[in-house]
C-alpha cells in the first residue's frame, strides 16, 4: 500500500485527505472520462461535477399533484446526468418524459454552497409510477444518462426567494416560488450531511414546484430562477432510424 494511503484515515474528509486517498502510484488500466463542467456566469472559470442529489416532494403543490405527502426525500443521480448541451437526444425507454424546474446548488469544499444555477430534473414517469408501486429505487426513473440539464452557475449565495417557471414552446407550464420550498438550502444540507460527505462538486436539484408535465421529441424547454442564468434546451426531433 503507498505510504499516502495508509496514513489517510477513513474518516478524513478535508481536501488533502481526499487527494492522499486517491493519490495512485500504479498504472491505471483504464482512463476516466472528464467529470460535465458546468460555466460560471461572466467568467471563463468552471465548475467539474462529481455527484448529483436530489431532493423530492420539496415543494407541498407539487406533492399534492403526485398524489404523495409533502414530506421531502432524497435521490441521486449520476454525474454523467447533467449536460450542458443546447440539444439533446430524446431519452429511450420512455412514453412520458417529465419535467422539473428546479435550483440547483453547488457545492465546494465542506459542503459549502460556492454558487448555483437552473436545472431540469427529467423524469421516465411512467416507470417510476411502476417503482413507487412495487416500493422499488427510482434510478432507471431518474439517474440515466442526460437526465440533468444545468445551466450556467452563479457565483455566492443561492436568491432565497423568487419565480421559478418552465415554459415549453414558449406555453407555461411550470410556476411556483423558491420561498415555497419545504426544507431551505441550508436545512435540505444539513439533512442531507447527515447520511453523506458533502463535498467539492456536489450539485444539488432542491425540487420543483407544480405544474409538471410530458415532453416530446422537437420540444424546446426554458426553465427559469428569478435571479439565475437561464437554462435552454431542445429535443431532437424524433427519427425513423
Ligand atoms: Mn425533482
């Protein structure tokens, strides 16, 4: 075992444990892609990905459309979710794609909150419906591949009120109000770090108000937090290849 390694305790979760921990001195087999990056607003810097939590039923409309309590919980996705492509391909395996307009917080290092921005949490409804039937995970409902839009971050602290909205085409859809939220930035953090180490690249989607709904091939998609960067993107149209 390197000497890095072995003086790393598990529990040391600052910066410098992370780099012991992962500090190689053999020959990998295989590359890692490149963590998504996400831009900061007004500057050439970037933000790299490293995991993805969400948070549900955050919003009490919105749980009420799902027929569910508003008693927030959580999920993850997978870093290779988020995307910041303009179009996207339509996600296969699904006949009801939903949409999520949330705010997104991202984090630095201890958990801290460096900045955020606009996300869509995508959602193959139809199968989490069969999920939350049989009381099954949601990760094939929720953490494929493209799954997490995100726009361009702003820097500081996330706005603790104001609109958030998604229009499809340009038709409204989704309304409510970051003031709404069940559990804030820093209670939904403070719940969340008590069953993971938050750290550095760690996105959080903190839910979406009500109004959610299906999605087609060509659609375009404008998901807005008063105060953010605006996030766009666009379907591929469907192909009969
Ligand atoms: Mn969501």
């Amino acid at each position: 075992m390197p000497e890095a390694a072995r003086s790393c305790k598990p529990d040391d979760v600052s910066t410098e444990g992370f780099k012991a921990r992962y500090l190689n001195t053999m020959s990998d087999i295989i590359t890692l892609p490149a963590p998504p990056r996400l831009a900061i607003d007004g500057s050439d810097d970037t933000f790299p990905v490293a995991r993805v939590f969400c948070i549900g039923r955050n919003y009490a409309d919105h749980a009420k459309e799902m027929g569910a309590a508003a008693e927030p919980l959580f999920f993850c996705k997978h870093a290779d979710a988020v995307t910041t492509q303009d179009s996207l391909p339509f996600p296969p395996e699904t006949d009801d794609l939903h949409h999520e307009v949330e705010m997104v917080l991202a984090l630095g290092e201890g958990g801290k909150i460096v900045a955020s921005g606009v996300g869509v949490d995508l959602t193959r409804r139809d199968i989490q419906t069969k999920l939350k039937a049989k009381a099954a995970p949601w990760e094939i409902a929720k953490a494929f591949h493209q799954s997490a839009p995100t726009g361009a971050l702003r820097l500081g602290p996330p706005p603790a009120s104001g609109a958030v909205t998604l229009s499809v085409n340009g038709e409204p859809r989704q309304s409510g109000d970051l003031s709404q939220m069940i559990l804030d930035p820093a209670a939904m953090l403070a719940e969340l770090s008590r069953y993971f180490v938050l750290g550095p690249g760690d996105l959080v989607f903190t839910g979406t108000p009500a109004g959610v709904a299906a999605l087609q091939p060509g659609d375009t998609v404008e998901a807005c937090v008063e105060g953010l960067p605006t996030l766009r993107f666009t379907f591929q149209p469907e192909t009969d290849a």
